[in-house]
C-alpha cells in the first residue's frame, strides 16, 4: 500500500511498458520516426497514448477533438479507439509537423477517420460551435500553446455533451507549476488553468502525474 503515486525509475517505468503496452505497429514506427524530430519531447509517451485509448473508448466517444497535433502520435492512438465511422477534428497551423501525421494515419487505415484543419485552433473550435455543432463531441485533448488553454477549454466544453471528457496535457509542467521561482509566461498560465478547473463546478476534475501532467474533466 501507498499513500501517494509511487517514483517510477527507469527499470519500473520498463516493467510498466512490458505489462501494459499493446502498441498499434502504426503507433510504434510513428513514435520511432518522430524520435530524431529535433521537437520529438513534445510527443506524449505510449503509456498516455494507451490510456487516452481506453478513456476514449470509456466514453463510447464517437466525435472527438484534438488541439495540438505535432506528428500525430495522440491523434493516431484516438482514432484508433474510435469507431468506423468516427470523426476526429485535429487542430493545428504546421503544414510541415502535419505530414508526417498524414502518412501514418494513412498507415494505419484510419485517415478517413480525421479531419485536420490546419488553422488556429481556437477559430477552428469558433467555426464548429457556429455550425451548430455544441454539446455533440464526446472526447478532447488539449495539447498545444499554454496561453491559450482556458480558451481552448471553454470551446471544447461547449462542444462536449454531457458525460464528455476532456484531457488536458502539460498540467504539471515538469513540476514547475509547484516551483515559486518558475514564472515565465507558459508557467504562470498553467498554473491558472489549473486553479480554474479545479473551481469548476461542470466538471468532474482529476490531476494525475503522468507523463507532464494531465487533467481530466469530466462534463457534468
């Protein structure tokens, strides 16, 4: 027994991997490929791509949104878990990161599956709340430029029905959030989203460390 999350070293973090993992060879030859991106840090880690999986798959999520795409690994592990007929808007303005997320959703049969609309993710959540489209998306992953995550997160709430859930990266900030010397911009304005969300009566809310952090909030 414990009474707080175990320290996970390099030969657990291995155990865990080895007894968890079921990683799609698409997901797999994806994350190998991005591993010489000189950005390659910003892909979440297979473990998270799993359990954004099975949280995807908790919610019967059918429509999902992604805000933050870089080479496509969370992207490709959500559509993955969605249904044939399924639909996943991914957000984001790289036309070059994009590619290599294009040839792997092709890879692995899913590409009919996502919708990318390379733009600013915050015109492109406006567009789909004027087309009528709130309260109709079950899953979100918010993964992109911290500044604007409250922005972000009040447009995927309106577009979430209720039971939806959103899944918010980067909540700890490699434990900078806790740090009072830390205050550049991306650090101040982590740490007042997450004073938000966890004053947010709509939704249910958990933080949980792993990888950098990430939040879940529940659409009550």
């Amino acid at each position: 027994m414990s009474r707080r999350t175990l320290n996970v070293d390099d030969e657990l973090y291995r155990y865990l991997l080895d007894h968890s993992l079921r990683e799609h060879p698409a997901l797999a030859a994806l994350r190998a490929a991005t591993a010489a991106h000189p950005h390659a840090g910003m892909q979440i880690s297979p473990e998270q791509g799993q359990f954004m999986q099975l949280l995807a798959r908790t919610v019967n999520a059918r429509k999902a949104i992604e805000v933050g795409v870089f080479t496509g690994y969370s992207s490709l592990a959500v559509a993955l878990a969605l249904p044939e007929d399924g639909r996943l808007v991914a957000c984001d303005v790289s036309e070059e990161w994009t590619a290599m997320a294009r040839k792997f959703w092709e890879k692995a049969g899913v590409a009919k599956r996502i919708e990318l609309r390379l733009q600013p993710a915050q015109r492109t959540l406006d567009e789909l709340i004027a087309a009528g489209e709130s309260a109709t998306f079950d899953f979100a992953f918010i993964d992109a430029d911290k500044s604007r995550y409250m922005a972000y997160y009040e447009r995927c709430l309106t577009l979430l029905r209720k039971g939806g859930l959103i899944v918010v990266d980067n909540t700890l900030w490699s434990g900078a959030v806790a740090d009072a010397s830390k205050d550049d911009e991306d650090t101040r304005a982590i740490r007042a989203f997450n004073d938000a969300v966890h004053r947010d009566t709509r939704v249910a809310v958990s933080m949980l460390p792993i990888g950098d952090g990430v939040t879940l909030a529940l659409k009550l």
